[in-house]
C-alpha cells in the first residue's frame, strides 16, 4: 500500500488501482482480483464460506443469551466474548440448545 502525496487526494477506483481513505491518511493499492462470488463458489474456499456461517449461526445464539442480560452488564466487549464462546462450542458440534445452556452458566451471569 502506497501513500497519497500531493494537494488532491482521491478516493474510488482507477484502472487497476484502489484509492482509499484509513485513519485520515490517504492510500492507493492494487485492485484485488478476488471477488465475492469467487470466495461463495470456489472449493479453494469452502472452509472460509463454513467457518462464516459457523459465525453467523454462533452471532444469533450470542445474541439471544446476550439479550437475556441485564441492562447495565451488557457492553460490545460482552457480546464478543460470548460470540467467541458460542463460535467454539458450535465448532465442537455441541446442539444450539445445549450452547445456550452452557452459555447461561458463565461468570457474566452470576449475579
């Protein structure tokens, strides 16, 4: 990644190069050839379109524990942490219903 110099910066996409802006500064890249129908259709993938809908399922189950919350314990940083949790219980092929069992039984619903 390349940094933008000069008066004019520029954002979008010319020819085969990407310009962008990250934390007020102002980069250029080469465009990807990798696209989102590759990633869904390709067997070179197949693992990363499984771990994602491992982590969608796991988002919905965190977030109905995570609703269950009192008001004042909830915070981003919960719901991450119990979307971790959910994430591995999921990849060790424990049921939804025994997830959100398991989950319930964490230190961040001891009262």
């Amino acid at each position: 990644m390349a940094r933008q110099t000069g008066m004019i910066k520029v954002t979008g996409t010319i020819g085969n190069i990407c310009f962008y802006k990250m934390d007020d500064e102002y980069y250029a890249r080469l465009k990807s050839s990798l696209s989102g129908w590759r990633v869904k259709t390709s067997p070179v993938f197949m693992n990363t379109m499984k771990y994602a809908g491992l982590l969608a399922n796991a988002s919905v189950i965190a977030s109905t524990v995570y609703r269950l919350l009192p008001k004042e314990k909830r915070e981003r940083k919960v719901y991450q942490q119990l979307t971790g949790m959910t994430m591995q219980l999921l990849k060790k092929g424990i049921p939804k219903e025994d997830v959100i069992t398991l989950l319930k039984k964490t230190p961040t619903f001891a009262r």
